[in-house]
C-alpha cells in the first residue's frame, strides 16, 4: 500500500490506482447484476453497492500485498 | 416566511445528514493532511440537497467545473504573474465568458461553466503572490471538492436516500391532473379568460421547471434511472396539451356566439369531453361523428366544427399518449419500454437569452474589474478577498432579474456567520484539542443552520450561515487565531457583498416588466418571422414559446395591469404561428383562387405582428378582412379538399387572431378589441 506507480514521472499513490480499477471493476458487476434483475432482490441497493466497491478495494490491496510478499 | 413549520422530520434529517458527510469530508481531509479541510465541509454544504439524484448531479457538475478551472488557473497564473494587469484582464474574460455560457443553459448542468469560472478567481488570485505552489493548489482544491463530493452523494444515497424518480413521477402526475382540471373546467363552462390564460401560464412554468429537474434523473439511484427517454417523452407530450386548451376556450365562446342548434350540439360535445376526459373509448366516438354531420355546407359554423374536431382528436391522440407513456414508467422494465417508444424527435433546445446572458457577463467584468483595480491600487492583502467574493457573488446571482434584494439578504445573514465564527474562532475552537469535541462544537451551530437549507424560503440564510462559516474558520485552521487576519477577512467579505449590491443595482437590475416584454418581443418576432415564409420548423416553435410562456409566468405576477404586456397571451401567438405555417404549407397545394387569397394575408400578418399590441387595431382590421374574404369564399361548390383544410385553418386563424370579434359576414364589423 505505500508503492507509488510512475505514470510517465508523474507518482500516483497505488491506493488511487487500486481505486480507479476497482471502479471499473465495479461499474462491470453493477450492469451484470442489473442484467440478471438483482437489484429488485436486494433491500438497499446503494448500500449494497457501496459494500461491493469497498469489497472490490479491500480485496484487490489485499491481494497487492500478497503478492508482493 | 412559509407558514408551514420550518422543523419538520424530513428537514432536520436531511440537516442530519449533511452534517454527517460534512463531518465524514472533513475527518477524511484531516487525516490525509490536507491543506484546507474547511473547504471540503464548505463544499458539502455547497451541493447539500435534501434529494439523493439531485447531489449527485451537482456533484458531478461541480467536480468537471472544479476540473475545468483548475486547468484554466494552471494555464493562465504562473505565465501572466508579472504582468498584474493582464492578468486581472484574462481572468475577467474567462469568468464572464463562463457566466455568459452558463446562463444561456437554464438545466442544472450550466453549473460547470459557471463553477469553471469562478474557480480560477478562488484558487487563482491567491496565487499571484506565490505562483511556484500554483499546481499543488489547485491539485488540493480538486483533492478536496472531490473528497467532499464523494462523501456527500455516499451519505446521501445509503443514509435514508430520498430519490428523485418518486418524487418526479409526483410532479408528472400532478401537472397531468391539473391540466385536466383546466380541461375539464373550459369544456364544461365559459371561463374568465385572465384566470385561465394564468393558469395556463403556471403550467408552462411548472414544464419548464419539470424539465430541469429532469437532469437530476439519469444521477438517481432508483430504478427510474434508466427511463429518461421516456420521462422526456412524455413531457415533450404534455406540453402541447397547453395550446390545445386555450384553442378549446376560444372556439368554444365563438361557438356559443353563433347560437345555432348545430354550434349548441357541439359545445354540449365539448363538455362530453370535458366531463369524461377519464375514459378515452367515450369521446373517441363522440368526436368522429362530428364533422361528418356538418360537412354538408361549408360556412362558418362548418368550419368552426371542424377545427373543433380537429382539437378533439388532438387532446385525445396527446393524452392517450402521455398515458401510455405513464403507464410503461410503471412498469418494472422501465429501460425496455424507453427502448421501444423511443422519442420520435429529439426535444428542441429551450429559449436563450443572449441579451440578459450578456448584460450578466458585462455586471461580472465591471465587477470583477473594479474590484481588481482596487485591489491593485490600495495593495490590502485582503483586497484579494474583495475581488474574490465580490466576482463569485456576481456569478452565482446572475440567474436572477433583481439580485439586490437576496444579494442584501445575503449579506445581512454573512454578517451574521462572521459573527459566529469570531465567537467560534476565539472562544470555543481554542479550548478544543479533539477531533470529536469540535465536531460538537461544529453541530450547535451547522445543524440547526442546516435545516434551513432544506426550507426553500429560507434556503438563502441557510446557505449564508453554512457555506460562509466553514470558509470564515477556515482563514483560521492556519494562523492560531490572529485577530488581524480575521479582523481584515471578515471586513474584506462583507465589503465585497456591499459592493457587489452596488454594482448589480446600477448595472444589472432590470425589472420583471422589462424582461416579460423582451419575452414577448421575441415571440412576436418569430410570428413575423413565420408569416414572412422563414424556415422555421413549427416543432421548435411550439416548444420554445411553450418555454418562453413559463418565463414569462413568472413574471406575470409583478407586470403592472395597465402595461401593454400584462394582456399578452403568448399562447395564443404561439396557435397563431401554426396556424400561419400549416395554411402556407396547405396553400401549396390549394386551387389557384385560393391560393391567392391566402397569400394576400401573409403579408398583412407580418405588417400586423410588427406592430406594437396598442398600436394593431387598424391593421387588425384589414388583417381580417382579408381573412374574411378567403372564409367566405369557403361558401363556393368549387372548392376541393385542400381548399377545405385551408379554409379550416384560416377560421381557426380568425379564432386567434380575434376571438371576440363578431363571426365574418359580407359586410365585416369592426372588431370589438385588440386582442392578438
């Protein structure tokens, strides 16, 4: 978590590259569910939702660390 | 001040809720060691909104203008710094040409251009003295209108989400019934006309308004996220119920003028449509039997029924619409019934002011310009608080017609934040060294401050009170209290806003008059433009007056009675226009007797509508007895099918133009007023 990615000279914490990924990830599953009618199943859907992208982040730094380990 | 009680469930948890985000940004600032985590609290007080869709629209909008000025200010600062002046000059271009943009886009999303603007003057001109730290501040101001954004849509979409779709679909609901109210009430009986004609008005104002609130959908987290298309569609519909309604109340008083067994049938229909405008089988068959009973002669009655018919399958085909449309929004598979009743035509884009945009931009640069000049001349460090506060007040009231008074509102409730935060500043935050004792000290004052926000009448004091605190405490994160700076600071604000009343009052000050007559100049120039044989698609025209009309309401109120606009119906210009327009296209297509005499008109219209309302009773006149001439050779046997449909719209022509005049005779009376 505390690398930076040289984008061209200029440093960009890895926390924000995790996060713009995990966006992407995230923008991916939130169509997949709306596509296979999730969404009415669930109670909360932006709880559900914010729940996933913390997930998505959570899961991607830690597997980051385990690499790098 | 609203009757209603200002502390309501909804208010206080809505002000609940902003605190949280607010205090959530500013935690998260904190810990990350930003700069100036005040202006992340500032900056959730700024999008607060008690409707989840609407914050994230406004965040958006705000973060891509953030983004554009910061780009602005990297280009411009660091090149310009030695040279004060030109660099005062560029920044007042841009900022003005920023406000000019935004306010010629009246949705929500002209906040971009506008935020654009103003950004350069709030993170640019504290750089002129320091322009090596140009990227790392406007970097930071981006860092944190972005952290507050994200807090503030986060809280607002899990904590007890409000959503605009429900709320949307309300409003929908609520201008289709009133709108049937109004039909009902015209079908059903005579009408004072200056009431119905203001109730028309409030409806157009009221689409107006729907549709920028229609913005805030595609950012909504319900599931009517996905059905713009449709919501669009149908308020593309719902608009043109509004000429059909004032057609209906003219030809039903030049029906009950004529008092025939054949006209007082007609109007019995009429009321059959009102009275059952609920079940659309009823009057579907009701009307198609109209003009097949009076085609036999052709005269005037003939032609009235006609047109009379004509509207009635128009209100039918456009609620039978808006009520299909209703119904697939209710459906669960909103986005697959978008799809399928795709709008036929994309809506046309609203009126745009230029004038008024213009006027705005040029009050922003005088200014902007003074304000500058000042500051360059005394040197007072805070001088570039003025200019800053000064500029940015100009720009965020420029929407308005007379900003004065809310300016002097606002600048009464600034004193009163100053006021607070020198309390705050130098008797509490001193004795506070925790993070969560300052969050309570915070929430005695920006909780009850934020319940105003949620209160439209009172939504100005609560923006005084909750952005300008934050901003007011901020200058003091930094110094440890220094009475000097924050003696010069609060001086600086409350100045710029005593000046910026000044500035707007001799420049920018219009009265609500002026601007319905500008209003209605432009839509009797589009009338002359139509009747002069201009290109002009009558789909634009009907939307874009529909639009000026709902402009124009709400300045009806505040036209005096005997001005020459208070009597004006802008719809009723606009039935005109399309009546001139189908009877150019019809007349293509007419015999050459008809032709001619339709042609004859045109110019006569045109003559007409360049006059001004008190000047047209001459031209009137002779309007009409042309008109008459080609109505009355209606009576001919010769006459084929398209001469027909001319002579329709011709006499839904005279309906318009006069509709108290008596109905046309060989020898034609005067008509008993201007009315146009």
């Amino acid at each position: 978590m505390t690398g930076q990615f040289d984008l061209y000279g200029v440093f960009l914490p890895s926390l924000s590259a995790i996060a713009l990924f995990a966006y992407g990830l995230f923008r991916m599953m939130t169509s997949l569910f709306a596509r296979i009618g999730l969404y009415p199943a669930v109670w909360h859907p932006s709880l559900f939702n914010l729940a996933l992208y913390i997930t998505l982040v959570g899961g991607l730094s830690a597997i980051l660390n385990w690499l790098q380990t | 001040m609203s009757a209603r009680p200002a502390v309501t469930t909804g208010n206080v948890l809505f002000s609940l809720k902003t605190f949280l985000a607010a205090m959530l940004a500013y935690y998260i600032a904190v810990r990350f060691d930003l700069p100036r985590p005040f202006w992340a609290v500032a900056s959730v007080y700024i999008v607060a909104h008690p409707l989840s869709g609407a914050i994230s629209s406004k965040s958006v909008y705000r973060l891509l203008g953030t983004l554009i000025g910061g780009a602005v200010t990297i280009i411009l600062v660091p090149n310009l710094v030695n040279e004060p002046i030109l660099l005062s000059a560029a920044i007042i271009a841009w900022v003005s040409g920023c406000t000019f943009i935004s306010l010629l886009d009246r949705t929500p999303r002209s906040y971009v251009p506008l935020l654009g603007g103003y950004t350069v003057l709030l993170a640019g001109l504290p750089l002129v003295t320091a322009p090596a730290n140009t990227f790392d501040t406007v970097v930071a101001r981006v860092e944190e209108i972005g952290l507050a954004i994200v807090c503030a849509s986060i809280v607002s979409h899990v904590v007890l989400p409000v959503h605009v779709g429900a709320i949307l679909l309300g409003r929908i609901d609520a201008w289709i019934a009133r709108a049937q109210a109004l039909l009902m009430a015209t079908a059903t009986a005579e009408q004072d006309e200056p009431r119905s004609r203001a109730e028309r008005y409030a409806l157009a104002a009221d689409a107006a308004d729907l549709r920028s609130f229609t913005t805030h959908l595609q950012y909504d987290g319900s599931r009517y996220r996905h059905a713009l298309t449709l919501v669009r569609s149908l308020q593309h519909r719902m608009v043109s119920f509004l000429p059909l309604l004032s057609e209906i109340e003219d030809l039903r008083r030049a029906l009950s003028r004529l008092d025939s067994s054949q006209a007082k049938q007609a109007i019995s229909v009429i009321e059959a449509l009102g009275s059952s405008s609920t079940s659309e089988s009823g009057i579907l068959t009701a009307e198609t039997d109209l003009p097949a009973s009076f085609e036999a002669s052709r005269s005037w009655e003939s032609l009235l029924l006609a047109n009379v018919a004509r509207n009635m399958r128009d209100v039918v085909e456009v609620s039978s619409a808006c009520q299909s449309l209703r119904d697939g929004l209710k459906k669960d598979s909103a986005a697959r019934a978008a799809r399928r009743i795709a709008s036929p035509d994309p809506v046309p884009r609203p009126h745009r002011d230029i004038g008024m945009a213009s006027l705005s931009a040029l009050t922003v640069a005088i200014c902007l310009a003074t304000s500058t000049f000042f500051w360059i001349a005394s040197g007072w460090t805070d001088g570039m608080t003025f200019a800053q506060i000064s500029g940015v007040l100009c720009c965020l009231l420029a929407t308005m017609d007379d900003p004065v008074p809310t300016m002097r509102k606002f600048a009464e409730v600034t004193s009163g934040s100053v006021l607070a935060a020198f309390v705050y500043a130098f008797a509490i935050l001193p004795v506070i060294g925790d993070f969560m004792p300052l969050v309570a000290a915070l929430g005695l004052f920006l909780i009850p401050a934020g319940i105003c926000l949620a209160v439209p009448s009172l939504a100005i004091v609560g923006m005084g009170l909750c952005i300008n605190f934050p901003l007011l405490l901020a200058l003091q994160s930094h110094q440890n209290s220094d009475f000097t700076t924050f003696a010069n600071s609060s001086v600086a604000t409350v100045l710029a806003m005593v000046w910026t009343i000044v500035v707007c009052s001799i420049f920018r000050s219009v009265k609500a008059e002026t601007n319905a007559r500008r209003l209605f100049s432009v839509v009797q120039r589009r009338v002359v433009a139509i009747a002069s044989g201009g290109h002009i698609d009558p789909h634009v025209t009907r939307h874009r007056v529909i639009d000026m009309a709902g402009l124009f309401a709400a300045r009806a109120a505040k036209i005096s009675p005997n001005s020459e606009t208070a009597e004006a119906d802008l719809i009723r210009d606009l039935r005109t226009g399309l009546n001139i327009k189908a009877m150019q296209e019809l007349s293509e297509e007419a015999s050459m007797l008809s032709r001619l005499k339709a042609e004859s008109i045109f110019p006569a219209l045109e003559i007409l509508y360049r006059l001004a309302p008190a000047e047209r009773g001459e031209a009137l006149r002779d309007t009409l007895k042309l008109l008459d001439n080609l109505i009355l050779s209606s009576a001919d046997a010769t006459a084929t099918d398209p001469d027909t449909a001319l002579f329709v719209r011709a006499a839904a022509l005279r309906v318009c133009l006069a509709p108290e005049a008596d109905p046309p005779a060989s020898i034609i009376p005067p008509p008993k007023r201007n009315a146009a």
